[in-house]
C-alpha cells in the first residue's frame, strides 16, 4: 500500500538529517597528511641515538650504506642527514662517513634565542627571569665552584679593571663573567637553560654601559663581591650582591631612556643570535 505523501516527506528528512549529522562528524576530522620519507630517516636515527644504541662517536655509515639499509634514494638519506647535521645529533667526518656528535650548546640556545626574538620578550621579562634564575645559580656555584673556576673568574675581574675606560670591551667582559659563574655551578642543564636568555641579556648589558659608561664601576663592585662571596662560600652576601647587579642593570635599562615592556629585538636586531661560537 502507497506511503501517505506527509509519510514520505517526513521520512525524506529524516534521511537529509543523517546524512547532515553523518558530514559534520566527517568534518571534524582533518585529511591525513603523509610526512615525508626524509623525517622518517632522520627520526629513526635520532630515535637510535636518544635509545642508546648510537652513542657520541658511533659511525652510522656513509650515505650508500644508509640507502640500501633504508631502501630510499641518495637525495632522501641526504636531506634527513642534513635535519641531524642542523640538530648537532650526526656530524661528518672528513672520510665523509657520518657519526653521532653532542649538540653544542651554543647551537641549541641560537635557535631557542631566536624563538624567543621571534615571541617579541620584552625586557621586563628577562629581568624577572634573570631574579628568578639568579639565586639558584649562585647558590649551585657555592656548592660546586673549584679553584680553577675562582682563576677564571678572578682573571676576567682583572682584565674588566684594566679595560674599565672601554665600554664596548666591558660589555664582552660582562657577558663572559656570567658565563664563568654558569659554568662554576657545573650544572648542565642549568647552563643550557640560562644560554638562550644570556644571548639576549648580552646586548641588552651593551646597550646600558655604551648609553651610560659611569655605571662600569659599580659593574665592577658587583663582580668583586660576588667572586668574593664564592670564594668564602658566603650564601647570604652572594644572593645579595647577584640581586644588588640585577637591579642595577634594569636601573641603567630605564635611564638609557627605553621602555621595560619594549621588545628585546629593538636592541639586538639579531646580532647576539647570529654570532658563531669562539
């Protein structure tokens, strides 16, 4: 017997509605992407390596041998070598064979650095996360520095009151007394923390003692104290003298007439992230 017409139209909407529910569920899932083979071969050597099964100085064969254990071309081999290179996991020896190598930390904190240009960080927050930073820092030197960490330290001190009447001398001298004192803590993750942000601090530091040079004496008070305090273990007068120099450097920030809240990429424009390790 023939359906009623008010039946069939009802049943006719009923069918649109599923088929409407059933494209929005479709909709909510995006197209599988396929990665390219590439990656593949880059991440299961990077994989090999963060396992342990290719440790620091382990070879990985030439490019030929990669291709026939992977079954891809030459040019795909290369351009997943080439991911490791860029990463510092794989170098190339001058056999041409390839073996893993430990990334540099300059090289990792060059684009961590970069990222953070790219974020537009301001001075306001290097300056927050240098205090938070500070403490931790001069109390794991207390804890761990050496003799030969206090020669380090001491010779630079030297050498910064020899070159005091020159600003852009002082500002390098600056940079390598924080990098000494991050290097006495002998804490290498703390290290490879700080580096990315101390690139950034390092021509901030330039841009105050350049803008205000008279500020280099008290520069160097801060580091005798603080050497000073690591050399007698004093906790208390190294916390309070790593805090007296961190508020000294956003004092000579704001009198050098800039904004705490501005960008840090106004004033390095790239420089502190593009220079090569020494």
């Amino acid at each position: 017997m023939p359906k009623p017409a008010a039946e069939l139209s009802t049943l006719a909407a009923g069918i649109m509605s599923a088929g409407t529910e059933m494209t929005q569920v479709t909709a909510r899932f995006e197209r599988i992407k396929a990665r390219p083979a590439y990656e593949l071969v880059a991440d299961e050597i990077e994989r090999q390596i963060l396992a342990g099964a290719l440790r620091p100085g382990d070879p990985i064969g030439t490019e030929s041998e990669l291709v026939k254990q992977f079954g891809v071309n030459r040019s795909t081999v290369r351009e997943g070598i080439r991911l490791l290179e860029q990463s510092g996991l794989v170098a190339r020896e001058a056999s041409r064979r390839l073996s893993v190598s430990i990334p540099h930390y300059h090289g990792l904190a060059t684009r961590m650095s970069r990222a953070l240009i790219l974020q537009q960080v301001t001075f306001r927050e290097l300056y927050h996360t240098s205090r938070a930073l500070g403490p931790g820092s001069i109390d794991q030197a207390m804890d761990n520095r050496t003799e030969a960490d206090l020669e380090a330290l001491e010779a630079n001190l030297a050498h910064t009151r020899k070159m005091q009447h020159d600003a852009p001398a002082v500002a390098e001298l600056d940079a390598e007394f924080h990098k000494l004192l991050d290097a006495a803590t002998h804490n290498r993750v703390l290290q490879l923390a700080k580096e990315p942000m101390s690139m950034l601090v390092r021509p901030t530091t330039a841009h105050i003692i350049t803008n205000n040079p008279g500020g280099i004496p008290r520069l160097i008070e801060a580091h005798t104290h603080i050497v000073d305090a690591l050399r007698r273990r004093d906790r208390d007068k190294g916390r309070l003298w790593v805090d007296r120099h961190l508020r000294d450097w956003k004092a000579g920030f704001e009198r050098s007439g800039r904004d705490l809240d501005s960008p840090v990429d106004v004033i390095v424009h790239g420089r502190a992230v593009s220079e090569e390790p020494q």
